[in-house]
C-alpha cells in the first residue's frame, strides 16, 4: 500500500478504540455525562473515527472552527473545508469542565463513542451561514440546520466504542478497506465521482473519460442524510449496479458507499468531497457543474474555482473539471459546451423537475439520457411512492 497517495495530513486517522481500552472506556462511559447527537453528527463520529475526515481527530475546536469558517484552513495551517462540530445546549455546556471526558449517544440513550472536551464556545449561526453557505436564506437546507442548532460547540478528540452495522453492508468499506482493495488491484491512480443522483448518460461519459487516464474508478455516491426529495438511497444504489453490470469494465470499477451526510455547501462541500476521497486513496476527484449545490445559490462553475485557491502540494489530490455534458441530436453521441458544434437546439437536456415528472406519469426517461435499465429502477420507485 506504500504506492498509494497518502491521507490528508499525512496518515490515516484511527478512532476506533480496541481490545482491553475499548472495555475501560465502555465501562467509564456508564458514569459520563452525556451528549445526545443527531443522525448528520453521529456520520461525522463515524468518519472521524474510521479515518474519512483525516486529519481531523475530533470535533473542531474553537481555533480550527474559525481557521475553517474564515480561511479554508485548520489552525495549523492544513486546508480544510467545512466545519465538523458537535452543537450541545447551554445547560450541558455549563454542567461540563474543559479537559474531561463526555459520553456520545444516540437519541434511544445506546452509547456510541466518548469525547474529550478540550473547547466549548458559542458561535454565531448568521456568519456561519454567510461563510459556509453563502447565503442566510432560510430555505437553504444547509442554513435550515444551522439555525436548528443548539447554541454551543463541543470540540476535542474522539473515541469510537461500537461497530455498529453500516447501512448498505454490501457496498460499505472503511478508507483503509478501499485502500487495500487498490492496492491488491495494483491500482495507482483512481478517479473517484462523487453522486447523490442516479447517474444519467452524462455522467457515465465523464467518469470513463477519467478511466481513460486513471487505473480505476470509484464510485462513491453519498448515503448518509439528504434533504427532502432526493432519491431514497436504496433506490440509486440497485440504479449503480445495474448500470455497473452492464456498461463498465468490473475489473476497473469499484462500487463503494460515502456514510456522510449531504451539506449542500456547493464549493465549499467540493472541496470537502475531494479531501475525504483522498483519505480512501484516490488520486482524481471528478469536479463537474455545480458540484453539491442545490437551488440557485451557487454559479455554475463555482466548485471548481475553488480548487484554484490552494497549491497542488496543499491539496495532495488532482480535481478533474468537467463542463456540462449532454446528448447532442444531431451527432448522436455525448458532447460538451466545449465540444458541440451546436445549435442549442439539438442539446438534450432535463431538468431534474422534468424528470420527475416523466417517472410519475410512469412514463420512460430517453435512451439518449438515461440506460433503459437505470430508467427501469426510477419508474418502480416512482410507481410504489
């Protein structure tokens, strides 16, 4: 595994607690105040712990929260993109000393992890909305959250005490699991794409241009909570491996979930996406219009500028930026803004609202916008909701 691109930071973060330590901290748990979290943060433990947020050890701290939200960096200078923080309300803040030990539960009281509380700090949901977002418009499902939020920020490392049961065991692998499969594979370099959308024909174009320069390809689509709307999980998942079945060389392809939660941060969840991939040892991160967005919040092309803002050697991973891809009338094949002849009128493009309009009329998407078999899967999702 030594060929493969090293974590961010530098080595690949484990949380997970073991053997007799894992008994010690099991049974001091017991006696612990404790720290209710949410599904997005239980995700977040989750991923710290296995090592996916490397080189974050912990919920942020007050000095990497406001390196994060005002530069784009961790406190020791280490580029970073979105705040991952653990809210508590202000009574369990006043109740709890720095320097000690909380226990992290579920909302049915199950133990998850511990957490050493080394910064408590107050902050401020307008700015952070502003910062992150873009945008204090409470529509925004990123800004909806925000302004649920408790009032005070826990930070301080973390210890994961369970092994729960992923969700999509099948298609689940740690960082370290996906890095040993590269490595058996003898892959070096591997593109990976990053989906909460079924994947459409063109999308399928830009991840076999990436095959084309890479070993492999990871399709890594992201399971973790979304907002309202989106294609249930379940449903995109049986969509990748019909599409996979059929269209793409097994041997290059690896189908793999992302536990995370949807933050809908546009550039800056970009910039997020690509540093976690890295810690599953990808070298290319697929970048293409209007990355995580939702709305009309974001410029189309926004997430890929931001990659423009740090140094290669910061970065330690390659985006690959695509422009809009679509299905050309006349030429019969994929094109892009770069590569059509036009006119405009021969582009076949949907809209997501179109889409779904389509499917609940229980009529077929195009051959030309979608595989007959990924199109399949859709209509029985829209039929039995």
């Amino acid at each position: 595994m030594t060929n493969l691109i090293l974590p961010h930071g530098g080595t690949l973060v484990d949380r997970i607690a073991k053997g007799a330590e894992r008994t010690r901290l099991w049974d001091l748990a017991k006696e612990l105040p404790r720290v209710v979290l949410n599904e997005r943060e239980i995700s977040d433990l989750e991923l710290i712990a296995t090592g996916a947020f490397s080189p974050l050890t912990g919920f942020l701290t007050e000095k990497d929260y406001h390196g994060v939200v005002n530069d784009l960096r961790l406190a020791d200078g280490t580029v970073w993109a979105l705040p991952i923080t653990l809210a508590v309300d202000a009574d369990t803040a006043g109740s709890v000393k720095l320097d000690t030990l909380v226990a992290l539960t579920d909302r049915s009281d199950n133990t998850l992890g511990v957490l050493t509380v080394q910064s408590k700090f107050k902050y401020d949901k307008a700015e952070k909305a502003s910062k992150v977002y873009g945008t204090q418009d409470a529509a925004h499902p990123g800004v909806a959250f925000i302004n649920a939020r408790k009032p005070v920020f826990f930070g301080g490392p973390v210890t994961l005490l369970v092994d729960r049961k992923p969700a999509f065991a099948t298609h689940h692998r740690t960082p370290a699991q996906t890095r040993a499969h590269f490595a058996e594979q003898g892959w070096q370099s591997i593109a990976a794409f990053q989906t909460r959308n079924p994947i459409h024909r063109a999308h399928e174009y830009l991840t076999k241009v990436a095959l084309e320069y890479t070993d492999g390809l990871l399709v890594h689509p992201l399971v973790g909570e979304t907002k309202e709307g989106d294609i249930p999980a379940g449903v995109r998942l049986e969509a990748y491996e019909v599409l996979l079945e059929k269209y793409y060389p097994k041997q290059r392809v690896l189908l793999s979930t992302f536990p995370a939660a949807m933050r809908y941060a546009g550039p800056r969840e970009a910039l997020h996406h690509a540093l976690a991939r890295k810690n599953y040892g990808v070298t290319h991160f697929i970048v293409g219009r209007d990355h995580a967005g939702v709305g009309n919040y974001y410029g189309t092309y926004d997430a890929q500028r931001i990659f423009d803002r740090f140094t290669p050697a910061e970065l330690g991973i390659t985006p690959l930026k695509f422009e809009h891809t679509f299905w050309h009338k006349g030429l019969g094949e994929i094109v892009s803004e770069k590569t059509s002849p036009g006119p405009k009128e021969q582009h076949l493009v949907l809209s997501g609202t179109r889409v779904r309009e389509i499917l609940a009329a229980g009529g077929e998407l195009p051959a030309e916008f979608t595989r007959p078999e990924v199109s399949a899967v859709l209509r029985r999702h829209f039929a039995a909701s």
